[in-house]
C-alpha cells in the first residue's frame, strides 16, 4: 500500500476503498466498495514475494472493474512479473506473452511500467504500453549522493546488460567496463530429441552448429582504483552482483556499488550482499522491500513514485506522454 499511498498523495485524491483476501480454499476474493461506473479507474499494482496471488488480484479487481462499467482500468505495475521469461527455451513457453494475455483479456485497456527487461514486451500487449525509465533518479542519486563519482566506472556484470551501461555511462561521461567469460551460463535453445526416422539414409545430412567456448572470465575495461558501479534491471539471489564484485575486487576497483530499477531480492540475498565486498546497494521502490532492507543495511531506496504519478496524470488528462521519455532513444 505504500507507494499506492504516495501516489495518491502527490495527485491529491484518495485511495478507492477494496476489500481482497484469500478464501480458506486459496481462492481470491476482490470486493470494489466505490462505485467505478463511468469512471477511469487505475490499480497500482506491487509485486510481493507472492507473485501469482498478486497477480490474480489484480485481474480479478480489473475485471470487476469491467464488469462493474467502468469508462477505463488502467494498469499501474512498476514491476512487470515474468518478464524474465520473454524467449523460447527448449519445450517451454514465452510465459510473459501469457501474462500479457491474461491481463488484456482481464479487462485492463492500458498499462503504465517501468523498466522492462527487454522493450520488445511491449508487443506482447494489443493495449497501449508505457515502458518508464528509472534511470533519471539513479542517475540524480548517483551524482548527488556518491562522491567523486567522475572517477567511477559502470560495470556491466554481463554482455546482456552492456547497453544499459553504456547508456548510464554516456549520460554520466564515464567509462565503462563489461565482465565477460565461461560463468555466465547459456539457456540453450532447441529440441534435442531427434526426430523417429525409418530409413536414416534417406535424410541428407544437415550441418549442426558448432558449440560456443567461452573465454576464461575477464573483465574488459579498467577498473583499477576508481569506483565500480554494476548495473542491471533487477537484482533477484544476487549471487550475479556478488560475482562480480569479487572480480572486481580482484582487480583493485573500490568502493563496489550495486545498482538495480528492480529489488526483487529472494531467498537469501539481503545476507548475501550483507557479507559481499559491495559497499551499496541502490534500488527504487518499484518493488516493497523493506523487510529485505532490515537484514542488509547496504540497501538504499530510490523513490520513482513522481514519475509514476506523472504519467497517471497525463493519462487521465489527455496529455502527451513524450516529456516523461526526453532524451531518451530507441536503444535506452
């Protein structure tokens, strides 16, 4: 409730009054106690630990919404959950165009996010999608609150997330450095059953691909004496991050600083970075987590919520959305 509460807030109106708890069977059970009819109604959204029963909540208040007549249900989901799960792997399934689906088909007629983990979710939806940026306030956040942050250096603790970096590191005049090498690990892709043949000699042979091999791990760029700031989009075990703080420790950067839009941090996380050489770990508050916040005292919240707020209002009054993506390109 708390960044719903901050929402309505900075936009002067009050919370609608619901009512959502789980029958003694697991059963979800949402009851709207304001009438919506005619009304635009917008439903903020966190993920909790329990991301399913999140979202079923949120698909049945939307299609109560609907069925309740409500002009418009716009969704407001900092998070988007399964978004990890955007690509074929072997006999599995794109799991996010699924989500997407359902919350299309639940009622919702748009969706306000942010930080997607690849903008190409996008199309999974056939309603109006706004992908909002976090990177403004962590870049606020690192200039006023690090200091000597001209001899840092942004760390891409993978190849997947070196656009990213690049990005921060441009906007911000600095270097930047990418991990590279065997520990990062490949979902492999394919069908690895061979297809029942009868006479095997009547198929021409069909030339494989070769495997990849990986370098030894090695970080590219220099990263000796100056202050190394990994990025990513979401920070989940953490056990990535703490990899590769170590390496770059190895290689005489300090302080470490961990920055993510998206502080999912399961399991064990909060004790992990707590005992890893990472000196800060800066997050926004797209995602609750304040318990993790009490079990590692590194962690440190960035609040999006004037953003979000922004974009509500701009919606709701008809407004161009273009100013909340000023200076920011296709490849961002």
């Amino acid at each position: 409730m708390e960044l719903a509460n901050r929402i309505a807030e900075r936009l002067g109106v009050e919370l609608g009054k619901t009512e959502v708890y789980q029958e003694s069977n697991g059963e979800t059970h949402v009851q709207i106690k304001d009438s919506v009819r005619g009304k635009d109604v917008y439903i903020i959204q966190t993920m909790s630990s329990n991301v399913n029963q999140c979202l079923m909540e949120l698909c049945v208040m939307a299609y109560g919404c609907v069925t309740s007549s409500a002009r418009s249900v716009c969704g407001v989901l900092p998070y988007l959950p399964y978004s990890k799960q955007c690509k074929m792997r072997k006999r599995g399934s794109i799991v996010c165009k699924l989500i997407a689906s359902l919350l299309c088909r639940a009622g919702l007629t748009h969706l306000i996010t942010m930080d997607l983990h690849q903008k190409e979710i996008q199309g999974f939806f056939n309603i109006p999608v706004d992908n909002l940026r976090a990177s403004p306030f962590l870049l606020q956040y690192i200039q006023e609150e690090i200091p000597d942050y001209r001899n840092a250096v942004i760390v891409a603790k993978s190849p997947a997330s070196a656009k990213r970096a690049q990005s921060l590191a441009e906007r911000l005049r600095l270097c930047i450095a990418v991990i590279h090498g065997d520990s990062e690990t490949d979902l492999l892709d394919g069908r690895h059953s061979p297809p029942a043949v009868r006479n095997a000699g009547a198929i021409p042979q069909i030339p494989l691909c070769i495997p990849k091999e990986k370098p030894p791990i090695s970080v590219v760029g220099d990263v000796e004496g100056r202050i190394a700031i990994i990025v990513d989009d979401i920070i989940d075990d953490a056990v990535g991050f703490v990899a590769a703080a170590e390496m770059l420790r190895e290689r005489g950067a300090g302080p470490i600083i961990a920055m993510a839009t998206h502080a999912i941090l399961s399991a064990d996380a909060p004790r992990i970075l707590q005992d890893s050489a990472i000196s800060q770990v800066i997050v926004t508050n797209t995602i609750p987590h304040w318990s993790q916040k009490r079990q590692c005292s590194k962690i440190k919240t960035v609040d999006v919520t004037l953003i979000l707020c922004e974009a509500v209002r701009r919606i709701h009054c008809r407004e161009s959305m273009s100013f909340l993506f000023h200076n920011i390109g296709a490849d961002d």
